[in-house]
C-alpha cells in the first residue's frame, strides 16, 4: 500500500516552554515540565530542545543512559565533563554525540562569565540497549555547509560527520537566497524533520521562518529554496514503530 505525504508544521511559537532564573527552553517533543501527548516523538527522534543558558550557569552532573545525544552549539561556549575522562570545550560549529548506552554522567555549563551559551540538544532512540558509552566531537566549517547538505552525523562510516548508533543522518546546510535543493529518502520507511535555524525557507508551497519545524512523514521528494540568507538543520529519521 502506497503512503501519501504527510507534513506536519510546527511554528516557533508552538513549541512547549520552560524557563528559570538561569535557562530558557523550547521544546519540540515532551520533556520535563512539558508535558504534551501528541508530541512525544517522531520516529526514533525522541528530544529536540533549543536552550540558553546564562553566563556560568548550567547542568550539574546527571545521568542518562539507552540514548544518543546530540548537541550543536549555535553561540557561545559550552563545557562538558563526563565520568569518561572527556572534558571539552563546545564552541559555535562544533557538534557533539554522546551515546549513553548503558550509562553515562556528565555536566554541562556555559564556559563564560559575560556571554550566554545557545545550541540545540537532540535525542535519537538507540538501535540497541545497554551498549558501551561513548564521546565524539568534531568542528564543521562554514565552507563545508555553504550551500550544500553536509552530513554532520551519520551511522555511515564513509560520512565526514560524527557516528551515530541508530538509522539516522543529521544533515547542516547554510544557504545564500534562492539556493536551495530537493532531497530524496535513503530508505522508504524514514522521515525527514526539517528545523530553521535562521532565515526563511520555503518547503513546496509552505513558508517556514527561524525556529519553524516540519514533519515530513513517507517524504518521497523534499525541495526547500531559501528566500533569504538561511540555516537548516534537517534529520532524516526511521518511523517504525518502536
């Protein structure tokens, strides 16, 4: 049976919001205090929050485990620590992927005194439980994402981006006006999750803005033209029932 297209739009404004004296929170999916049972997650993408943490502020030691987490840094400088030995520095174009598998605990704290830190932190379901946990970091250039889909985290080896244990590409894109590209699936059963990190897109006939998301379910083609000078971030996502 052949599925239709579906997309799902999410504006900026949508997104469910957390707040305390030292961080703001956006939420996509249900996370902590944010509670939403239509959104819990798309496929094996289970967490997309955007967050901004005061100068010197930040995440004191937790725990996770049975997930693959990762954070683009999108300004300022975020310090990591971890029961691994890692400690880092995340600055503007790094990305990172921690795999909690069976159990991990680090911190995370904006490593300035005068400057907030702003990135996004994203959760991926893992293919299996309880595997060993691991650290991964690494800088994209802005010449690597100039106006082209670069991916920044895969499970293919043969990629230039960070590894990934699931069925899941992150791709990066920064786009001059009127660039733009149509993307085809690797696998039929996936999905695409588009997020606009800046500027304005246009997706088919939809217009979407800084901070938009789509849902794009049983995509066959996606074309996206930017219609301003734009960042994307778009994940493509098994949605087999887990």
């Amino acid at each position: 049976m052949h599925s239709v297209m579906e997309i799902e739009i999410i504006r900026s404004s949508d997104r469910g919001r957390t707040e305390s004296e030292w961080l703001e929170s956006r939420h996509l999916f249900s996370f902590g205090q944010y509670h939403n049972l239509q959104r819990i997650n798309f496929g094996t993408l289970r967490v997309f929050n955007e967050d901004i943490v005061k100068p010197g502020k930040g995440f004191a030691t937790h725990a996770h485990d049975n997930m693959e987490i990762v954070t683009i840094v999108l300004k300022g400088e975020l310090k990591h620590k971890d029961n691994l030995g890692n400690e880092m520095i995340l600055k503007k174009g790094d990305v990172q992927r921690m795999s909690a598998g069976s159990g991990i605990k680090h911190s995370e704290y904006n490593n300035s005194s005068t400057k907030k830190a702003h990135f996004l932190q994203i959760w991926v379901y893992p293919e299996e439980r309880d595997m060993a946990p691991s650290y991964e970091q690494k800088h994209f250039t802005p010449k690597q994402l100039k106006n082209a889909l670069f991916p920044i985290v895969s499970k293919i080896p043969e990629d230039r981006g960070l590894t990934i244990h699931q069925t899941a590409t992150f791709f990066r894109a920064d786009l001059d006006e009127g660039q733009g590209f149509v993307y085809t699936p690797v696998s039929k059963g996936n999905g695409d999750f588009l997020f606009v990190m800046g500027g304005e897109i246009a997706l088919g006939d939809k217009v979407l803005k800084e901070g938009d998301t789509a849902l794009i379910s049983h995509p066959e083609q996606v074309q996206i033209e930017a219609l301003c000078s734009s960042k994307i971030l778009l994940i493509e996502v098994g949605l087999l029932t887990l």
